[in-house]
C-alpha cells in the first residue's frame, strides 16, 4: 500500500467515526485499523525525512541542526 493509499483509507475511517452512526464493535475495529494505517503513515514521512536530511554535529559533537543528505558538510 503506497503513503498515499494508506492516508486515504485513513480518511474514510475518520469521516465514519465522525459521523457517530457506526456500532460500538465496528468502531473499534475501525479505530484499530486506523491507527495501524496512522502508524504506517508516520513510518513512511519518518524514512522519508531521514532520507532528506542529515543531522548536522557541532565540533563538541552536539546536535547543530540539520542540512539536506546529499550535500556535503
């Protein structure tokens, strides 16, 4: 399942827990489908992010910030 596909099934279990009109036993079911496609998600934009950048160290070996992965320090 692609992020995209993910974050749009996402959204159809949000639209039918708001509406308020799904049995309670469903709505758990949706709600722990939901939160395996939310976590699923934030894998995706974790790896994805950690592709683009790079933490950037300080001589005393703190963080500094970051700077894009492919560019050199």
């Amino acid at each position: 399942m692609t992020f995209e596909q993910a974050l749009a099934a996402l959204e159809v279990i949000v639209q039918q827990l708001e509406r308020g009109d799904v049995p309670l036993d469903h709505s758990i079911s949706l709600y722990e489908r939901g939160e395996a496609l939310r976590a699923a998600c934030q894998q995706r934009l974790d790896a994805a992010q950690a592709r683009i950048e790079k933490i950037v160290t300080a001589a005393d070996g703190r963080a500094s910030g970051t700077q894009a992965f492919d560019t050199e320090s």
